[in-house]
C-alpha cells in the first residue's frame, strides 16, 4: 500500500485487550496494531477489524506425563465396551443353566445330589471354562462336553483380545494426557485453580463466559509454558497455531496440544473507528488470500520444527479418547454367535441322547389327557 511507516515492538508482556486500547479513540496512540488479536464482539465496539487474515480455533495445552492424573477404579474394564461384560456374563449363566439341564439327570442318579447343588456344579463349569482354567468336576455327556468346549473357545478368542487391548490402553495412557478436551474442563475434571488463563484476553473473556469465574492468572503467553513446566497449573487454553509451533520447536516431550479446537476465532488487524484507509487494506489482505501467498506463509510457519515427528506431541486428537480403542459387541458379536451355534448342536445331542426318555413321556402325556377326557 505504499505508506510511510515506522514499526514499534510492543512489549511481549502487554495485555491483548490493553493493544486493542491503544488504537481506541479515547485513547490512540498507534494507527494499526498488527498481532494475533481475535475479533470478537465487545473490542469491535470500541475498534474497527481489518478483513481476518488467518482462521484459527482455541485449543488446550497440558503436560505430556501430568502428575495429577484422575485414578479410575473401573479402569480395567476398558479394553471392552458395558455391552460386552453384560453378553460375558450372559453366557456364565446361559452355559451353566444349559449345563444343569444335561447333567440334571445323570448327577441325580450317580451322586444323589440336590438341586442347588447341580445348579452350583453348573455355575462353576461356566466360570472355570469362560476363564480356560481347569475344572475337577466330571462331566458325563456328551451335550455337556461339547458345551464346554465351546467356553473353552471362547474364553481363549476373548482372554487374547482383552489382554492385547488393554496392554494397548496402558501404553497409550503412559503416553498421552489426560485431558480430552474442553469437555473435561467444564465438566470439573481438574480443580479449576489448576487452570492457567491469560489475563484481558479473547481466552478470558470465553472463560469466564462459558466455565467459571475461578482459574490461576497468568500475565502472558510465555507464562503458560513456565507454569505448566513448574507444575503450578495443570492446563491452559489458547490459540492453536502458537501452542503448536511452540509444542513442535520448543518444548519437546515435555507439552501436549490435546483434544479438538473449539470456539472458531479470526485473527485480524485492529484499525481505528471509520479509518480512511479500512477497504485498501482490505483488498489486499483479500488478494493476499486469493494468491494463496498468507496460505503459503502459514504451511512454511507450521511446517517448521525443531522436535522430531515421533516425539512431537502438538496434534494428538483425544475426541474419543481411550476409548478410541475398545471392543465393542458390533466387533466381537461373531465369537458370541459361534458359541451360540455350539450350544445349538449340543441341545440336538441332548435331544437326540433322550428321545426315548422324551418319546415316553410324550405318550404318558396323551395317555393321561385321553383318560381325563373319558
């Protein structure tokens, strides 16, 4: 745009809301301030804003390895889905009801033995098969062996599945925070006096809209990365584009960029109310874009890294976190399905070991019906 222009550096400890304020009119003293300033609606009362020159989304940064991680009591039921445990449970008692009904007649017979008793002998082939651990109670049919060996299946397809799973969900949880998202945060994860928030910010200004009006106070950007270090905070919130760029050069295996963006800002340049020369700037700023010269100069600024890819940890995605990776009944409801067909085979064995017990007791019935019809 051809101006005659002097360039003063503001001091990095400088409020956002107090740059906005120098270009004020009740209180100007520079024509344009040039930063990574959000627009949003309670700055465009007292300013003007350029055309955005960059799209960018608020984001949380923690500790790769946070001390103060929740405990989970439940946590080893991970590696499978509520829906899983309950078709696991369901078939202990599906197996040892079935089995009940093969070996009622036989244990009767041989041991004398009384229904509960039976029903108990059931119960622990179901468990002991489901676990693939050995059982000292005999069995005497055939309709019952091949039902355990069906548990037997089972419980190996399923004992391999979890223990590949949550081994998987212990090393993802050693590696990665334990902050999903902002989520998290409102939701009372982490005491909120562990949150960092800069101070006269647009990050601020969301905060005490949206969460609370409690957090630790920080004086600046650079102080975010100190009081995480220093374990003063546990969590913070910022614009994506630098917790990046500082996460990829600068802090190395020790922070983390966590979870998706959230709340879409646009950086711009303040201007002051009605300045002569708002729509110049504007359509440069826009023939900048169309060019794709601004495109370009963020891929080269983003691209930039002085931490390897494998130890960076600026673009991990917790949307669904740990959960990301467990199995769940759509997955593992053909191993249950094979068990099922199993068990079908045996009530034909069952049936087929009893049709004169079955064929008997069939005209026993008509027999009695007839003479209570006479």
């Amino acid at each position: 745009m051809y101006f005659t222009y002097t360039i003063n550096v503001a001091d990095p400890s400088t409020a956002y809301h107090s740059l906005v304020a120098l270009v004020a009119e009740d209180n100007r003293q520079y024509d344009i301030i040039l930063s990574n300033i959000v627009m949003t609606s309670d700055r465009m009362v007292k300013v003007d804003f350029s055309t955005p020159f960059h799209e960018d989304t608020f984001r949380i940064i923690t500790r790769l390895n946070p001390y103060s991680s929740s405990l989970s009591l439940f946590s080893c039921f991970n590696p499978f889905t509520w829906d899983v445990w309950v078709a696991i449970f369901a078939v202990i008692i599906y197996s040892s009801i079935i089995i009940c009904v093969f070996e009622h007649q036989y244990i009767n017979i041989e041991n004398n033995q009384s229904e509960l008793k039976t029903i108990f002998i059931g119960i622990c082939h179901g468990l002991t098969s489901i676990l693939t651990t050995n059982s000292d109670i005999r069995l005497t049919t055939i309709s019952s062996r091949l039902t355990i060996l069906g548990l037997y299946a089972l419980g190996m397809i399923l004992i391999a599945i979890y223990t590949a799973n949550f081994s998987f969900f212990l090393t993802l949880n050693r590696d990665q925070s334990f902050i999903t998202g902002i989520d998290d945060i409102k939701n009372g994860l982490l005491p909120f006096s562990r949150i960092g928030i800069t101070t006269n910010s647009a990050v601020s200004d969301y905060y005490i809209r949206n969460i609370s009006t409690h957090y630790y106070s920080l004086s600046s950007v650079e102080e975010i990365y100190s009081r995480l270090l220093d374990h003063t905070i546990d969590a913070s919130i910022w614009d994506s584009s630098i917790l990046e760029y500082a996460v990829n050069n600068y802090y190395c295996n020790e922070l983390i960029v966590t979870g998706i963006g959230f709340v879409k800002s646009s950086f711009a340049i303040v201007l002051p109310k009605k300045w002569l020369y708002t729509k110049d700037l504007d359509v440069n700023i826009v023939s900048l874009r169309e060019s794709q010269k601004l495109e370009l100069f963020e891929k080269i600024w983003m691209n930039h890294r002085e931490c390897s890819s494998s130890s960076s940890s600026s673009s991990l995605n917790h949307v669904d976190g740990p959960k990301s990776g467990t199995f769940s009944i759509n997955a593992l409801g053909g191993v249950f399905l094979m068990f099922l067909i199993i068990t079908a085979i045996a009530f034909y064995f069952h049936i087929w070991n009893c049709r004169v017990v079955i064929i008997n007791a069939f005209h026993h019935t008509i027999k009695r019906i007839q003479q209570q019809i006479r």
